[in-house]
C-alpha cells in the first residue's frame, strides 16, 4: 500500500509551523498509543505512521527534502526516502508510553542511563551555481563554519590533568528522577540532571580554550565536487560533515541545497533546454543557416524553407548532462519570426507586388481556414 502524505497523516497544512507540527503530533500519539489501545493492531499501525510523519516533519533539513522529492526521497544523495523513521522510539516500532512524555516534559518514566552518545545535529549549506555548471558539473569552494573537538582537552571539557568528578545528583547517570502532575495524574519521570546537564560529571577546572564547552568553534574551506546534471532544489549529502557529536557520538551530515541561477537564454526542464531563435520574415521564407547559441558554443542549424512562426526544431545532445549515467539532453529551439515595422513606400509596394504573385495553396492555413468557413456555412 502506498505511503499516506505525511501532511494528511498529522493533518497539518504544509504550511504549518513547527509548533503547530508539534501539538497535532503530541495529540494523535496520546490518542493512539499502543499502551493506551492494548491488543489493537490499526492503533498499533497509525501510532507508528504518526511517529514516522513527525519524525520527518519536525526536522528541518528532513522536511525539506521531503517537500521537494515526497517519499522517494534525493536519489543519488543519500536518500531514498524515510521509511528509516518507522521505527519509532523503540526497537519494536514504538517505545512505552513514557516516551510520550520524554518527548514533551522533558523526561522519560524509566530509571535507565540515558547518558551514552549522541550523534550531531545535520548542518545545512545553500550553494547557488549557474546552469552550465549544473548541467557540465563544477568543483565549489565554501566556507563551513562547525564545531569541532577542542584540540587542547580532547571533548573533556576540563582542563588537562585536573580532576573530574562523578556528579552526586544523578550518580553519573546525567538523568534525575522529576514527579509531574499530567492530565493522566502524578508521572514519575527522569529528565537531564540539572547539575551536570547530562554529562554525568563535574568539572572543577575547565578548560582554558573551550571553556568547559569541549569543541570550539571553527571555519574551514572546503572543495565540494558538484556532479553534472544536478537539478535544483536537489540536495548534496557529505556523510561526517556536521555537527559534532555529543559523548562520542558520530557526526551529523553536510546537507548542501543546490540552487541555480535562472539563465538569460535558456530555459531547462528535466536534462532538455529550451531557447526561442528570431528570423526575419525573409530567413523564415526562404530558409537559412544560423549561428544557435548553446551552453557550449554556438553550433550551425540550417532552418527550412518556410519555417513557420513558433516552429520548434530539435538539436540532439545540447541538452544537459544525465545526472545517473552518459548521455545528453536536447535543446529545442522554438522559431520567433519577426514581422518588419516603418517600412518605407518601395518597400511596401515590393510586397504588394510579392502579394500579388502567391497563390492560395502557398498559405496552408489561409487556405485551411477558409476551406472550414466555408463547410460550415455550406
């Protein structure tokens, strides 16, 4: 069965606002909650489309890819949509109803360390390029600006060779047991340790270059390789390069937003571009070999004899470049053929007299239309 759109699943607007994601989430998950529905198979199945949807929706980097390639996701771009999502909090598709909880006040209802490793947050990078090097591919300089392990404690936080003791509020679990009152009555939950702020340690001296924060803030430049064929609005993902990750945690990914430039000839859709070519009434007429601009260089086409206005012409391989594979798109030039204005006398009287010579069968139209008036009048 086809994915529902993960819009209709929270039944938000795509227009909708993080908060609004938010609430219409915490709503349908409370509702449907395998704990709140035991032994109820559909609950089961639209409590984990629900958790899938918000999954999606509440990251920003996740929801704008899904906006821009729906389910199926950037291919070719680590990708391949977000069924990796489905599973929930838990390693059966769905956590305890706790994780609701966890989710919106701040903690969970069991007592487990929850101190181990997170992996960075996503970074995002909006790159403009123009049409030809999207379509022939280009290597782009930029600056990325990230945090990084500080060299000088190596992620400790503390200064090297002083003490670091084990919090005594949450005996190193960087979590503290919290009792709420919730519309479901007093829930015991555990949330991050308000002394140590999760880390489960107490650092007496910190560290001089980062001062306790255990990364420090860098720029770097970085070459990023741009493939040929790449559209926009696509998206480029660099495994490792984002943000750091908390207590060993791997790095999150680069996520570069391809934007490109719109091109004062060509217009492109898919691998194809599209260009309009004048002619004079005379080239039109009598036909003419011309000089057709490209993303290249411009490339001889002989237009036939009585090229008509609007005529589209195909030129194989002036396309783009295939993003997945060898070969080309086309460039279709449509013909704009140009009526002369503030003719001279002779040159109106050379026309009437051209007028005068052409027949009826030369003006296919003309005689086509005519011919329709009249049938439908006989």
């Amino acid at each position: 069965m086809a994915k529902r759109d993960y819009y209709e699943v929270l039944g938000v607007d795509k227009n909708a606002d993080e908060a609004t994601i938010k609430k219409a989430y915490r709503t349908l998950a409370k509702k449907n909650h395998p704990d709140v529905n035991p032994g109820d198979k559909e609950a089961e199945e639209r409590f984990k489309e629900i958790n899938e949807a918000y999954q999606v929706l509440s990251n920003p980097q996740k929801r704008a890819q899904y906006d821009q390639f729906g389910h199926d996701g950037p291919q070719g771009f680590g990708g391949g949509g977000y069924s990796d999502f489905s599973g929930g909090f838990g390693g059966g598709g769905f956590g305890g109803f706790e994780d609701i909880f966890s989710s919106f006040f701040g903690g969970g209802m069991g007592g487990a360390q929850r101190n181990g490793p997170v992996p960075g947050d996503d970074l995002r990078y909006d790159l403009t390029i123009t049409l030809e090097e999207a379509a022939f591919g280009c290597e782009k300089e930029i600056n990325l600006v990230r945090d990084e392990e500080c060299p000088e404690c190596h992620g400790s936080g503390a200064k090297p060779g002083s003490k670091v003791d084990t919090c005594s509020n949450c005996n190193g679990t960087g979590q503290e047991r919290v009792v709420q009152n919730t519309p479901f009555g007093r829930i015991q939950n555990v949330r991050t340790c308000s002394k140590c702020r999760g880390s489960g340690k107490i650092i007496t001296e910190p560290c001089q270059k980062c001062h306790g924060r255990g990364k420090v803030r860098v720029s770097k430049r970085k070459t990023v390789k741009v493939p040929a064929g790449i559209g926009d609005g696509q998206v480029l993902t660099i495994r490792g390069q984002g943000g750091l990750g908390e207590r060993g945690g791997p790095a999150g990914d680069l996520m570069i937003v391809i934007s490109v430039k719109k091109h004062k000839l060509f217009k492109r859709e898919g691998d194809n571009l599209y260009i309009e070519m004048p002619l004079t009434f005379t080239q039109a007429a009598l036909g003419a070999e011309l000089d057709v601009p490209t993303l290249k260089k411009p490339v001889k086409y002989t237009f036939p004899e009585g090229t008509q206005p609007g005529q589209v012409f195909c030129i194989r391989g002036e396309g783009t470049n295939h993003l997945r594979g060898n070969g080309r798109g086309d460039l279709y030039v449509t013909a704009v053929v140009e009526i002369p204005r503030k003719l001279t006398e002779k040159q109106k009287e050379l026309l009437r007299q051209f007028d005068g010579t052409v027949s009826g069968n030369q003006y296919e139209k003309k005689k086509s239309f005519f011919d329709r008036v009249k049938d439908a009048f006989s």
